[in-house]
C-alpha cells in the first residue's frame, strides 16, 4: 500500500511552518554563536542541502545528496520529508528566499 501524502495548499503551509521554525533555530544558534541576539527570521522558499564533508552519498526523505548542492523548493515536499532533512546530522542545510520572481525558462530578467 502506498502512504505518501500529496501536498495540498493547507499542507503547504505546514511545511513552511516546519522549515521557518527549523530557519528560525539555525538562525538564532549562529547569532549566539556570534555573541548577538536571536534576529527574525522571513519564510524561507527553498532549502539548499549536501552532505557533510566526508560524506559521499546519502539519502535522506526520498531523495539522494552529495557533496554538491541540491535546491529543493519548499512547496514540493511534505511536512515530513523537511523534516527528516532539516534534522539529519549527516547533511547540511541553507535556507533561501525568493529575491524575484520566478522566470520561465529562457527568460531574462
């Protein structure tokens, strides 16, 4: 039997919820890291993730990372899968904001 779920427009919002809480604690543990206070945080729209150094492969919420970047856009995964991959030890994550909108392909700004 198949339990993946599809993510509706009210799941889309859970999975930014659970990525601008996981941005929200990176943010706030580098600010402490820096001897500064939290900051606010804006929603993030997609997560960059690789593996560790050391790390050749790994996979991690359906999808396989390596050393080199993978973007995945928030509005693509469920709930679960951000945070499977925000929570690995083995992989590292960046948040991203849209800084434009999005072009079609071919398109110049």
């Amino acid at each position: 039997m198949n339990t993946s779920t599809t993510v509706g427009k009210a799941d889309a919002k859970s999975v930014k919820q659970v990525a601008r809480a996981a941005a929200q604690d990176a943010a706030d543990q580098e600010a402490r890291a820096r001897g500064e206070a939290a900051g606010e945080v804006v929603e993030p729209a997609f997560i960059v993730v690789k593996t560790r150094p050391g790390v050749e492969r790994f996979c991690r919420g359906g999808f396989a990372f390596c050393l080199e970047p993978r973007t995945l856009r928030l509005d693509d995964l469920t709930v679960e899968q951000v945070d499977a991959i925000t929570r690995e030890g083995m992989l590292t994550v960046e948040y991203g904001v849209d800084d434009a909108p999005a072009q079609a392909p071919g398109q110049q700004a």
